[in-house]
C-alpha cells in the first residue's frame, strides 16, 4: 500500500525505543501541578506535536480553549472547539460492525509523513508479548498528529498502517496503547477506541491519546465487582455506566488487552457497538483501597449508529462517555447543563437490565 509522497522539507519521525525502565508507575497525581514533571515520552510528544503546529500541518491552529465543569454530581467538563466542529474531515459512511478495510477510502497511508511524530517500539530484547485473539503484535506504533486536534498533544496511535487493518480493536494494539499510558507522567494523558458504529470517523485501526489537564469521575469512582478473578467490574455512578477493567502494574497488561478484546468480541458478535477509555485511576474498590494508582480501562456497549445522527447536539464518543465534552458552538457551550448532556450521551447505551444481563454474560466468558 503506497504512502503519501514527502513534501520538502517535511520533518522526519523520531525512533522512540522503550523498555520497562521507561514506564512510569506513579504519575504526579492532581495534587500537583500537571505537566510540571513530563517523562521523556510527553516531552517528545508534545515537542514533535507543537512543531508540527508551527509547520502548519494542522487543519487549524489550536490556542487555549475555554473549559468549565458544568455544576453536578458527575462533573462534566464541557470544552468549546469550533474549528473542530466545521473543519474536520467529514466521517466515512460505515454500514456494519465488521465492515471490511477499504483502500480507496481515506486512510492513514496518505497521511503527509511530516505528520508522523514517533515511530514507538519495545526494546528488541523485551520483546511485545504474545498476539492474543489471533492478531500478531505490531513492530511499532506511529504516534501521528490528529490534524483536527481536541486538546493539545492529540495524536494517533497507529499500528503499522500499511497493513490494512480494519477498525476492530486487538489485544496487541491495545497492550501498545497501555504502555504508552505508563510512559507518560502527565495524569491527563487519556487513550482511547472509538469501534465501527460508534463513531469511529476512519476504518483503519487506531486508537486517540490526548492531554486533558482535569480530572474525571471515571479515575476515581468506586465499581462493583462481576468477576475478580480477573478485574471485571461494573463501574455504575460515572456519565456513563461501563464494564471496567484494571491493572495494577506493568505485570498486568497483557492480560488486560486481552481480556477488554474478548469482552469487546462477544459485543460485536452480539450485534453491539463498543468504545475504550484508558486512563489512570484508582483500584476498583475506589481510592481507600489504600493501593497506589494503576490503568482504569472502560469498555462501553451501546446500540450501533450509522452516520451522524440529525439534530444532535453532539457526537457521543470515547470522550463524551468518559465525561468530557467537547462542544461546537458557544451558545451550547454557555448553556449545556449536566441533565441535558446526560440525556444526550446515556441514549446510546443500553437499557440497565440489559447491562446487567450483558455483565453476567461476560463475567462467565472470561472466567471460563
């Protein structure tokens, strides 16, 4: 599959070779000041990224947005970005749940290669970890520039685009992106998956990563437990209810892909659409667990839409279900309450006697 020619004097991407010395294992935490400790990763990150800003690779130049938490129990921060709302590249039409990679449509090999910030690798002598799910693991992650940014330092991961692989998440892509959580201090570095039919924009595999300088209820919300054995929960008190999972150290990934990717399998075979969610965040139990910090993953099921839906305020994405809104217009932005945003997110998800049906279903699929 042919990538886009270069452009003189487009900046090459950085080789980011890493290993578990690499891993950041307790961030700096909202106590203090975000950002005023980055790891080599987010300065390497946001380095690449604001120069690719200056080159003017973007779609728009993104300053400074103005940000509030909408007053409530679940204290949504709603973002106002216009020039995301009239200027991103319009959504592909995506027909099914399985809806096969289709090289004539846009995809990420006719990304311009100075939009390529790092190509993010293990270290040869430490190897990926097994495929899971039948996927082999990528040789890298390219760490990309979303040109039509959220926040500051939005990016794509994206594993080996030239391979041609559809929107379906897999475990070994996953692990990728659960490792380049932990190689980030910053508390606000988020990753997530948004599936076919829950408005993934692109099929060809990747996931977000973004820096959002607030925390959200879902690091810190307590869950209740469907499967301990292998850290399924059901987390019920967030904007969203959602199946979470987490790891407690770097030990724990592998399982952790692994598990998320069955789980999101069965949904798929049940004819639903998912979205992923990583970030930092307290054990299950909630932050009295007397535990550290590790990795929150959320899995959410919820109806297949197809196409932008008519008269919607806005999209409801892996951001939107976490609890952060990005927002198109300023009257809305002044004016949302926590009620109406709720409204508008929870009616993409599932009844909760189906939720919980559906919890049942995968507690027994992964402790079998």
């Amino acid at each position: 599959m042919a990538a886009a020619s270069e452009a003189p004097g487009d900046p090459s991407p950085q080789d980011f070779v890493y290993g578990e010395e690499d891993f950041v294992l307790q961030g700096t935490g909202w106590g203090g000041e975000p950002g005023s400790a980055l790891s080599r990763f987010d300065r390497a990150l946001l380095e690449g990224w604001s120069d690719r800003m200056e080159r003017g690779l973007f779609r728009y130049r993104l300053g400074p947005l103005p940000t509030r938490v909408l007053p409530g129990p679940m204290s949504l921060v709603a973002q106002l970005n216009v020039q995301r709302g009239t200027e991103r590249r319009p959504p592909q039409a995506v027909l099914s749940l399985r809806q096969p990679f289709d090289p004539r449509a846009f995809n990420f090999t006719r990304m311009r290669p100075g939009e390529v910030l790092l190509r993010l690798r293990r270290a040869a002598d430490e190897g990926g970890g097994g495929g899971g799910g039948g996927a082999a693991a990528p040789d890298y992650l390219l760490v990309a520039i979303n040109v039509s940014p959220l926040e500051q330092g939005h990016v794509l991961l994206l594993p080996e685009p030239g391979r041609g692989l559809p929107q379906a998440l897999t475990a070994p892509v996953l692990r990728g992106g659960l490792e380049a959580a932990l190689l980030s201090a910053h508390p606000g570095f988020r990753l997530g998956f948004n599936g076919l039919g829950a408005c993934a924009s692109v099929n060809h595999l990747h996931l977000h990563a973004f820096y959002l300088g607030r925390p959200l209820l879902v690091e810190s919300a307590p869950a209740q437990p469907l499967c301990p054995a292998r850290g399924l929960s059901l987390l019920r008190d967030v904007p969203a209810p959602a199946f979470l999972f987490y790891a407690a150290c770097p030990a724990g990934l592998e399982a952790l892909a692994r598990d998320v990717c069955r789980a999101a399998e069965h949904l798929t075979d049940a004819g639903l659409a998912y979205n992923v969610f990583v970030t930092r965040g307290d054990p299950p139990e909630g932050a009295g667990a007397g535990a550290g910090r590790g990795l929150r993953v959320l899995l959410w099921a919820r109806r297949p839409s197809f196409g932008a839906k008519a008269g919607a305020a806005f999209n409801v994405a892996l951001c939107e279900l976490a609890g952060y809104l990005p927002l198109p217009a300023a009257p809305l932005f002044r004016d949302i309450t926590e009620a109406e945003a709720l409204l508008a997110i929870r009616e993409h998800l599932l009844p909760e006697p189906q939720l919980l049906r559906l919890g049942e279903d995968l507690a027994r699929l992964l402790a079998g």
